[in-house]
C-alpha cells in the first residue's frame, strides 16, 4: 500500500464525506492504483473531473500513484481557459448534446425546448446510456453517481437539483449553454429539428380557435405535431426566458458586476 495527499475543489466536495471537504487528507491506495480508481474511491465520479495535478503536473486518469504524491483535483473552470494543461480526456466536456437517465424525463424536455439534442428514455437501462453516449459523443446527464463511474462514460454531469426548472439552469450555468440555445427548433416529443410549414398544408388539423388566431407553424417531420406559438408556447417561453436571465445574473456576480 501506499498514501498519498487528496485535496478536491469546489463543488467536488459535495461528492466526500463533510469532514474531508476543502481539505487536504491522506489516504491508503492500492500499489498500482491510478487517479481515476482512487477518485471515484473516495466517491468522485471521473466525469465531474476537468483537470488532476499530482505534485504540481497535469496527468491522466491512467496515472499511477506512488507513496507520497500530493494530489489536487478540479472541476469545470469557469473563468480561465486550461485546454494546454488538460490530460484527463481527448476531447472537450461541453460538447452540448445529452442523453439523460430514466429520472431526468422532464429536464430532457426542457433542454429540448431549449433546442439542445437530448435523446430520453424511461426504459433505458445503465449500459445503453453508457453505449449511446460513447457512441454519438453524447454528454451522460444523471442524479446516478454510479453510473457516472462506469469506464465507457467519458463525459457526464451529476444533476444536483432535485426540481426540474433548477435542473435547466444548472446545466446551462455548468456548461456555459446560454449562447449556444436554439429555443423551439427541436420537437420536444422527438427530439427532431422543426421546421416552418404553411398554415394552407395543415389547416384542416388545427383547432378552429388555433385557425383564427395565428398564422406561423412549425412541424416535427417524425411525430408530425403541429406547433403554434400558443398559451403553452408562452408558458415554455417564460421558462427559458427566466433560465437565461438567471445564468446571466450568476454570471455577473461570478465576475464582480452584479447588483
């Protein structure tokens, strides 16, 4: 066996027991255990992760530790471009497209209206999130920190909140969305890009009170549901609308401007 020094940063320590948290502690590893086996060990899903040092050098997950190293391991960094330092994967976390586990059904909606590709299915099993993941480069959205914890996930988000509204502005706040959001491009049934139609081409589908009052439609070619910016439509838009404003508040609080 030998030990080495742990210290983790930020909102990793939501993950160790409280008297580890913001704190340098030593602990028993095995003889040829690596970063990312001593990590999630310590209870750390290796997706949370962007950047390990061990005594002051950026390594791997694959890094093995020796007797004495001192080990510092950080989250996303909000602030500061680290892409030189980084050695934990081959390519960037914030590739914006999802696929979210069996409880995150609602927040895949939302991320849909807010036109981020998030595949959703209340049947899938562990396994096959972890396959489409890797196979459609896919970022892992869960409340499951053991199925973070799999070697296939390379890319994967801890949901802490519990309400799916928060769950939207967290994720967007986490992986910097707000610029990157296409609202009310993607089906939120299907997940399929939109497109306009004529109202002539579905006008014997709509409601008479629908075909009274508007004038723009949108379909989804998949399920062919028909769109229309209604009291649902609104709603939707307040949602996102008060999601946007809250990652741009946090934002400049992050950088001394706000109020």
């Amino acid at each position: 066996m030998v030990t080495a020094t742990f210290r983790f940063y930020e909102e990793l320590n939501d993950f160790l027991p409280a008297e580890r948290r913001r704190q340098e502690f030593a602990a028993l590893c095995a003889e040829s255990a690596t970063t990312k086996h001593m990590i999630e060990a310590l209870g750390v899903p290796h997706t949370e992760v962007e950047l390990i040092l061990v005594n002051g050098e950026s390594v791997g997950f694959d890094h093995r530790l020796r007797d004495g190293d001192r080990v510092a391991v950080y989250p996303k960094f909000e602030a500061l471009d680290i892409t030189p330092l980084l050695r934990v994967r081959e390519l960037p976390l914030r590739n914006p497209r999802f696929v979210a586990d069996a409880h995150l059904g609602a927040l895949a909606r939302l991320l849909r209206m807010a036109g981020f590709d998030t595949l959703y299915d209340n049947l899938y099993q562990d396994r096959e999130i972890a396959d489409t993941a890797g196979r459609d480069g896919r970022i892992v959205l869960t409340r499951d920190r053991e199925l973070l914890k799999l070697r296939s996930i390379t890319h994967g988000c801890y949901v802490r909140a519990i309400e799916p509204v928060q769950q939207l502005r967290e994720i967007m706040d986490r992986l910097d969305l707000a610029r990157s959001a296409r609202p009310f491009s993607l089906c939120l049934v299907c997940n399929a890009s939109l497109r306009p139609i004529d109202k002539a081409a579905v006008l014997e589908r709509l409601p008479p009170s629908v075909r009274d009052g508007h004038e723009h439609f949108t379909t989804c070619d998949v399920c062919r549901r028909i769109f229309w910016k209604g009291s649902h439509w609104r709603r939707m838009q307040s949602v996102l609308d008060g999601s946007l404003q809250a990652v741009a508040t946090d934002f400049c609080r992050s950088c001394g401007d706000g109020q």
